[in-house]
C-alpha cells in the first residue's frame, strides 16, 4: 500500500472489519486517502461488516492523463476486471470511491453479479429529487464534466428542471495530494460560503474526499443543505447489505459507439 499522498501509480489490498452484520463489501479507490475515511463511516454505519479495499493509482493517473470528461479505456476495463476480483472474494457489495469513474461503474455492472454502486450516488438521488438550484464544490474542473452528466441525467428521469451552480478552485486537489489538508480545506469552505451566497437551494459537494469535511460542515450551522458522501452514502450501503436490492442503477450505461469514442 502507498502513502497518502503518494503520486506514484500504486495498487494495494486492505482488509478490515467493522461487528454485527455478517457480509462483506467491496471498496474500489484510485487515492489510498479515501480508506479510512471508508473505514472510519463503516464502523459507525455498518458494525460487522467486512471491508475489503483495492487501491489502483494507476486509475488516477491515466484519468489524469486525458482530456476532461473522457473516462480511458484502460480504465473502464480495470474497473470491471477489479470488480470481478472482489465478487470472487466474496463481496455481496461493492463501491467505486471515485468521482470520476461514474461510466467505468456503469461498465463494470454488466461484469459482476452484484450490487455494484458510485459511493456518492446517493446524495446525486437527493439533490435531484429534493432541490433545483444545485450548488457544486469542485475541487478539480476534471470533476465538471462527471457531476454535470449524472444530475442531468437524474434529473431527465425525473423529468425536472434543474439549474446547476459550480463553484471552487482547482488548486484545491494540489493541496490534498501534497498532504497540505488544511490548504484544502480552507479553499472548500470558503467555496461553501461563496455558493451559500448565490441563492442555492442546497450545496452538492459529490467529491468522495470532501466527506472528510464532514464534522466541520455540520459545526458551521449553515441555514442550508450540505450534501457529502458520508453519512447519507453509508446509511445506503447498510441498507443495500440489509436488503439486497437497489444498487444496479448507478451510473449512465454507455453505448459501444460512445465507448469506442473513449478508448
């Protein structure tokens, strides 16, 4: 297992264990820094449960490399290729801690025979379902082109209009990955307050990392909604484990035309 903060295209396993359900769930990262952030809300959530973590910054790395909005094809196969490993291990449910592999899990659900969900899928459901006027943090403009396709397309489901706000810096994920956290979070809070400022309904911040802002979010008693994939994404993932139902429907399914566009 790398660092935390660790550029260098590693892969690593990390098994933990949580107390009263008896199953097991799958966790794909492409930063080892969402791990025990997983493990910290696991614990709370889910008691019981087995985590089993794979770790691919070769995932990051080769997003990185393309253009905003392209998911490589390198990547939807290694998605799909480690999403089969975990149901070989015997995940009942697994979960992508990446913001920018929507369509890579989308790909994958075809492959493996389980429940197989984008971790902030669920607080995309409630800004849709509960708000119009979405404000977006965004720590990286890579994030854009990925939020905007996943609420756009919730929102044509539900048939509803929906006006999307994006606010922050893109020095922010410099910050993160040079391990200056206090950097970061400093630009995600001002970036809060600023879309607070702009008249919207809720404030969306859909970036798996950003969760660990999570306590200082709710200390602040802001007079609006503040939606992170941390406790809301959790309760979910109990509830998929307690009910087996639900999680086949994240992410937009591509067409081959589209795919071959990525590769």
């Amino acid at each position: 297992m790398v660092g935390q903060n660790d550029e260098s295209p590693g892969r690593g396993r990390h098994n933990g264990t949580s107390g009263k359900i008896d199953r097991k769930v799958g966790f794909l990262h492409t930063t080892s820094s969402t791990i025990p952030m997983v493990d910290k809300y696991m614990k709370v959530h889910v008691p019981g449960a087995s985590s089993v973590h794979i770790y691919d910054g070769r995932v990051r790395l080769e997003n990185f490399r393309s253009p905003a909005g392209v998911t490589p094809r390198c990547n939807l196969l290694r998605w799909a290729n480690l999403a089969d490993d975990l149901e070989r291990e015997g995940c009942q449910l697994i979960v992508s801690c990446c913001s920018l592999m929507p369509r890579a899990t989308a790909f994958a659900q075809a492959v493996v025979s389980v429940p197989f969900i984008q971790l902030d899928g669920v607080i995309l459901d409630e800004a849709v379902q509960k708000y119009q006027r979405i404000g977006i943090v965004t720590t990286t403009e890579r994030t854009i082109p990925f939020v905007k396709e996943e609420l756009e397309r919730r929102a044509a489901a539900f048939c509803k209009p929906i006006e999307l706000v994006f606010g922050g810096d893109s020095h922010a994920i410099d910050y993160f990955y040079a391990g200056e956290l206090e950097k970061h979070d400093q630009i995600v809070l001002d970036s809060v307050f600023a879309l607070a400022s702009k008249g919207v309904d809720c404030v969306l911040m859909g970036q798996i990392p950003l969760a660990l802002l999570e306590d200082r979010l709710d200390g602040m008693a802001l007079d609006l909604p503040l939606l992170c994939a941390g406790n809301r994404a959790f309760e979910y993932v109990r509830l998929l484990l307690e009910t087996g139902t639900g999680a086949k429907e994240t992410g937009a399914v591509l067409t081959n035309q589209e795919q071959r566009a990525e590769s």
